[in-house]
C-alpha cells in the first residue's frame, strides 16, 4: 500500500511538453492535453460508499496507482447518506459521489500527459467498491493544434497587476 | 453579485426523491440522477485563467448562479502557471483546470437533480474567461431504473463496524 505524498509545487509545463512530444513523434495535427475516464459503478457494497474514511482512502490509493500526484484532497459526508470528493493531482483530479442508498458510485478520473492511465485507476476503484455492474465513457479534453502548443514555448506574459 | 453561502450538512435525499418524482410524471423506465457537461474554453483571457483569485470566485460565483448549494472547495496555483480547483455542491462539483499559456480551461459542470442546470455555469463561465472559442458535450450519469429507484425509499441498513 502506498503512503499518500502530498506535494505543493507541482509542473504542469510537462504536460504540454510530453503533448508536443506526442505530437512529433506520430506526426499529428492536433493532440489532447487530457483523458477523461466518467465511470459508472453499479451494484458496489453500500456500506463502503457510505463510509468517508474508505472512499477517501481508495480515492487517494486509485490516483497513486495510476502514478499521480497528489495536489490536495477535499471529501465531504452527507447527512444521512453519500460521500462526495475530489483529490486534485498534478495531471488533473480523481472526483467521486456516492449514493449508498442506490449502491451507486459516479466517479470521474481526468488525467493529462502521458504518465497516467486513468484506467489504471477504475479497474482498482472498481474491485475496491465491489462493483457487480460497471461501465466507462473516454473523452479526450484539451484537443489543440500543433500551432497553439507551440505558443507554449514562448515566454508567457503575466500581468501583475490584473483589473476587471 | 452573490455571497458565497458555504453549507456544512446537505442532502442527497431531494435529489433522488425528485428523480423519481421525474420518472414518474414522464411514465420513463430509467431516469438519470445526474447531467455532466464537460466544456472546453479555448482562446480565454490568459491572465484571468492564471489568476487563482479570479478562477476561484468565477467558479463560485458560477455554482450559485445555477442554483447549487456549495459544500466545499480546494484551488491549487501551480508553478508556474496554471489553476487547478473544484467546488463541491450539494449536486455533485464543479471542476477546473487552466493552461494560461494555451489560453485553455477544461472545465466540468456536474449537477443532480432538477435545481441546477449546469448550462447556465458554462454561459457564465464563458462569458468571465472572455472565452472566443467554446464548446461542450453533455453526458447522463447515473442512469437508474425504476426498480432500484425504489430501493432507496426503503430504509438503509448502516454497518456501525465496518471490517476490509
């Protein structure tokens, strides 16, 4: 089992740079900067979706087996039933909301770059929750062209000073 | 503008008791507890997405414009660019995450029940990025028959122990 390692600073230039490396290398037009697994889990054992303590920790465990790190964590038990909660990583966030009551879990693992498989992550929540019944959506977010990452090269500009 | 209302205890209870109201007066088999839109910000202001400041209050201020009720929230600036956040609602979350040197937000507006309607965040989203280039796609979770529906009116046997 892992330990949770929380970092502060994390990079997200290598996630537009392993982009352009991808894009180079299978000579693309466009490529996506994320992949977004929605899942859906079906017939899970109540009494884990039901427990914040658990689903925390299997959010937590899921986002380090797939080889995320982790940026910050917020979970949230509802009265009387159901967790809600995000772990925001360095390539994204792992998102889960459960309703015990209907042994139903929705979960989102969003990752960027190539250093993730958010597959990874739903077959080991999957097994975790007891899942009987469960199926995935893939979208790829993020689809920019070769013109636009390459803006990402050039020194940014930031304003210091920013009034609306 | 609102004033960001935070509530510690909310209730997923209405939103199953309106999905079923929905099947009901619709005469359907299934009925989704969920709507997801998942949006793509293109060509935004880059110094508003590198602002963790603004990121955080336009998705505040988003999840109240729609009608949520919000739970909790976690923001993280990364170094050295790029906002990565999400609010936790009563109805599910909303999500963000910035490439400023792309000009690019991934953003996911998930909302339960009937209250919220997730569009409404993403028109307002859009708007506040100054956003020339948006799009989204808008995917069901959750979706339930009637059978199970009716599971969840029927009290939950909570595990006082629970043993992995």
């Amino acid at each position: 089992m892992h330990e949770a390692s929380f970092e502060k600073e994390a990079h997200e230039l290598t996630i537009v740079s392993s982009s352009l490396d991808e894009l180079e290398k299978q000579n693309l037009d466009r490529v996506n900067l994320g992949q977004h697994v929605l899942a859906e889990f079906f017939e899970c054992d109540p009494n884990i979706l039901n427990s914040n303590d658990k689903v925390e920790k299997y959010m937590i465990d899921a986002a380090l087996e797939c080889g995320a790190t982790i940026v910050q964590k917020c979970f949230h038990m509802f009265n009387p039933y159901g967790v809600s909660g995000v772990v925001i990583i360095s390539e994204s966030h792992l998102a889960i909301h459960t309703w015990p009551e209907l042994g139903y879990a929705a979960v989102d693992l969003f990752t960027c770059g190539t250093k993730c498989d958010p597959k990874v992550a739903y077959e080991f929540l999957k097994k975790k929750f007891n899942s009987k019944k469960a199926s995935f959506t893939e979208l790829k977010r993020g689809m920019i062209d070769r013109e636009t990452l390459k803006l990402a090269e050039q020194p940014f500009e930031v304003a210091e000073q920013f009034e609306n």
